[in-house]
C-alpha cells in the first residue's frame, strides 16, 4: 500500500497508517470488492516537501506506538525505543542505499489521513499538493501495472529495538 502511494506521486517516501488497510488479503485473486472491503475509509493523497530533519523527527515521534502505527515505502529505517525522544532513529536510508541528509528536502506521499497521527499533525497546514486520486485508487492502479502474482517485499522496511 506504501508502495503504491508513494508510486501515485511520485514520491521518493511514501508513508501510510498502519490502520489504513483494515485486514489482510488471503491467498488467490484480489477483486476489487476485496480492496473496497479492506480500504472502507479512502483518504486523499497529497505531496509535500519535507526536510530530511523534519521527516526524521516525524518518525521518531511517530514509531514511538504500538504496534508500528506506519507504514513506509522508499526507506529503511533503524529505531532504537530505548532512546530519548529525538535520537531514536538511528538510520535511515532510501532504496539503492543513500542516507537521509537532515538538510536535504524530500517529496513525500502521504494519505490526508496521516495527519491525523503523532508526529504528522504539524504536516497538516503546510503547502501540499492535492494528486486527485485516494489511496484506494492508488492501490488499485499500482496492482493492475504488477506482474502477477503479486508478492509483497520480503525486506522489513521498519526495524524497531523495543
């Protein structure tokens, strides 16, 4: 689902609610129907440019709950909740293996729906570019341009020392 946020706009992160896909998919045929019965809430997408430092904040606010209330697509992520608030994010690094710069700026993907959480409040009121499509739809392109059968990434993209 992050994947294919981030992909809608052509993002280089792309982050969602863990709680915006409401269950898992059983093996076999996906139907639209099955999408629509795990995405009820369907929820705009917007762009924003963020600072490396402000994503990274963000994060570290918002991985603080449980279980991983995100879900994050173009990044990995190494958390440390044992740490003071501000320096529990130990890395992070985009697909390919380059690392945040907290100085850099980052196109981000996210769900309206995000703002709702810890740590993406403040995102609310800043400039965004509305894409005109929600996260269901985005979903639902992104699997018809996949290979079939669909297999979600083997890697874990958040890791989080409790």
């Amino acid at each position: 689902m992050a994947d294919a946020v981030r992909g809608a706009g052509r993002g280089r992160v792309g982050i969602i609610p863990s709680t915006t896909v409401r269950f898992g998919l059983a093996g076999g045929a996906v139907r639209l129907r099955h999408l629509y019965e795990r995405l009820p809430f369907p929820s705009p997408l917007v762009a924003l440019t963020i600072s490396g430092r402000d994503l990274l904040a963000a994060l570290d606010t918002a991985l603080a709950g449980q279980p991983i209330p995100v879900q994050v697509s173009g990044i990995t992520i190494r958390y440390d909740a044992t740490r003071r608030p501000g320096q529990r994010i130990r890395e992070v690094w985009f697909d390919g293996g380059e690392r945040l710069d907290r100085r850099a700026t980052y196109r981000v993907v996210v769900p309206q729906g995000l703002f709702e959480l810890a740590g993406f409040a403040g995102w609310a009121g800043r400039d965004s570019e509305a894409l005109g499509v929600t996260d269901r739809q985005a979903l639902r392109r992104y699997l018809g341009l996949l290979r079939q059968p669909v297999e979600a990434p083997a890697a874990e993209r958040v890791t989080v020392r409790r």
